[in-house]
C-alpha cells in the first residue's frame, strides 16, 4: 500500500547538517589529517562527504544540462551529466584541508568545506571547456533538486526533477553571477 504524501515537494527538502553530524565528520578529517596515508587522503574525504543528501549540493543546472535532458522529453537523465564544483575544484578544497602544517579549526574546516561544496549541473562538454561562460538556472538546493545519493551519483526523479524542468520557466544568467550571490 501506498502512502498519499500530502505535499510531495516538502518530502524532498534538504537541509545543511546538524552541529553532532558536523563533529563526527571533523574527527574523521582529523583523524585523515593525522594519518600517514598520503596519497588516500582527498579520497576519504571524498568517500565520507558521500554519504550525504546535502553533499555536493546543486545550486543551478546549466543551459546545456537542461537542453540535453529536455531532448529526452525530461526522462530519463541523460548520460554525462556531472555536478560541477564551480566556486573552486573539490581537490582543491581538500588539499586547503590536508596540505597544511596542522588540521584546520572546527569553524575555518566546516565553512571552508561549505562554501565551496556547491555545484551546477552541468553536461561534460560544459564542465570541460570555457565553464566560465556557461548560462545557468539557479535552484534552492534546500528543496532537494538532484541531491547527493548515497556514494554516487545524484537523484533525478521522475516525479520531481523531470517535473519542475517541465514546468517552470527557466531563467538563465551567467554562472559569475550565481558566484557573485552566493
């Protein structure tokens, strides 16, 4: 049997983790930070960052990404699709992380990790060349468009993502204006 959700868009929310998940999450970077396993480091962090609805969390979808899935008639996701880490590369963040003479603060950690966490939607051509200059729809990722699943990948539902591309007038801006609200 299923259950009638009474609104399915408030189902689907996402929100920034709470203060004891956050302290989990640094002993574990301290505990990476102080290992001596040199060349698994970025890696771990990756790995436990993964787990998260909230992780690489989709604050736009690119032009092409849009035009790519609506050439699917919206469902399903096309292939090559990535989430672009477009504030600055995740391996850079976790080098800023790592590659220091000691382990950052809880507070400079977390809001480091935070603000360049954020990522667009965008195809593979996109990400790949001239990123720069690619046009952009802004999403509130708190209503949990294309969250993190669990490892790998990100969610795209038929009910959800395919429907909002479907039916809302999209607007595009560059993506150095999305960089300059956030």
């Amino acid at each position: 049997m299923n259950k009638k959700i009474s609104n399915p868009k408030e189902s689907f929310w996402v929100s920034e983790p709470n203060e004891e998940t956050k302290k989990e999450i640094y002993k574990l970077y301290k505990a990476i930070y102080e290992s001596n396993l040199e060349d698994k480091k970025t890696k771990l962090l990756t790995y436990i960052f993964a787990w998260y609805p909230w992780s690489w969390r989709v604050v736009g979808i690119s032009k092409g990404a849009y035009l790519e899935i609506k050439e699917k008639n919206f469902f399903p996701i096309p292939k090559k699709l990535v989430r672009d880490h477009f504030l600055q590369d995740r391996k850079v963040t976790y080098n800023q992380m790592i590659n220091i003479v000691k382990p950052l603060d809880f507070k400079n950690w977390w809001d480091l990790f935070w603000e360049n966490d954020q990522t667009v939607l965008m195809t593979k051509a996109e990400h790949d060349r001239d990123r720069e200059n690619v046009l952009c729809h802004e999403l509130n990722w708190k209503e949990g468009y294309f969250s993190c699943n669990p490892l790998i990948g990100f969610k795209y539902r038929k009910s959800y993502e395919a429907e909002y591309l479907k039916n809302t007038n999209l607007e595009w801006i560059n993506i150095e204006k999305v960089k300059s609200r956030l």
